[in-house]
C-alpha cells in the first residue's frame, strides 16, 4: 500500500497497483447506452480493461478509436474491450456518437468517483481521473498483464493485441 493524504490532510493507504497473478476485482458499471456491464457476466472471455483519464480529449479519444478499430480482432481473440473514465454516461454518450463507437463499452466509473480505478490502483488522486492504463484479465479472472502509459500518449494496441495472442488457451 502506498500511503496519500485525505480532503482532511490525513494519512490514508492507496491500493497497489493490480499486478499479473491478482485475481481480477469484480465490478459492474453502466456504460454510455446505460446498460450495466459486469466483469463477472464475462468469465471465460479476456478482458482489456482500457483506463483513459476523461472523455473529450485528443489522446483518450485515439485510445477508444483504436479499440473501435480493432473490435473485430479482440473478439477474435475471446476478448472483450472496454473503456473506462470517471465521466458520466450522457457524457460517455455523446463522445461515443462523436466518435463513431458502437462497439465497445465505454464504462462510467463515475460514482463513487473513480471507485473502480481505486480498486485497481489505477485512480490519480490529485487530479481525480485515472492513470491511462491497460489491464488484461484471463478466461479464469487472474490478472495476467498491466501496463500505465504516459497521460499524454496513445497506447499501442498492436503490443496489446500481440499480448492477448500469446496467452495459452484456458
């Protein structure tokens, strides 16, 4: 646990980053349709948990793209995509009709805020979003690939689709 002060200027634990070999937290959040998505709804399929700090910015908006674009291959693969912010579901909404995703769930980790990047110790606390990240689950619900990226960059979804395909089979 690392330690962060509260609103209070107390001392509080901040969860660990999930690492490969955790076993998956579950949740379920309401994406931008407002259907509530579950991981647990999805055993036996991967999952790429893309965490993008907020909606309506250039670099998350490449990063939801390039999940968009590559639907087709991740389900594939038996992966199921999902991106997920602190924004509201009009919010994550309106920014998946401005982008043209119909695909993939933006997820709206909204309230509790960032309660789910907490979780996975992915939630930056003094900007209140989370860290742009990619976390992979197996078809078992075990952690098998975390990787935090720069803010201020897109993610290669090559390097995380070349990941999935060497995954040994369940």
């Amino acid at each position: 646990m690392n330690e962060r002060r509260n609103t209070d200027g107390e001392m509080m634990q901040q969860p660990q980053i999930v690492k490969p070999g955790d076993p998956a937290k579950n949740f379920s959040l309401k994406d931008q349709n407002d259907t509530t998505f579950d991981l647990y709804e999805n055993m036996h399929k991967r999952m790429l948990l893309s965490f993008h700090p907020l909606a309506w910015t250039a670099f998350c908006a490449g990063q939801m793209k390039s999940l968009e674009d590559n639907h087709d291959v991740l389900s594939a693969l038996n992966t199921v995509a999902v991106g997920i912010s602190v924004d509201s579901v009009p919010s994550k909404k309106a920014w998946a009709e401005t982008l043209g995703i119909t695909h993939i769930p933006l997820l709206c980790d909204f309230w509790p805020h960032g309660i789910m990047a907490q979780q996975y110790g992915l939630f930056r606390e003094a900007n209140g979003f989370s860290e742009r990240a990619n976390v992979i689950i197996d078809e078992k619900q075990n952690v098998v690939f975390v990787k935090v990226y720069p803010v201020h960059t897109v993610p290669d979804i090559g390097e995380v689709i070349m990941v999935i395909k060497n995954l040994k089979n369940p």
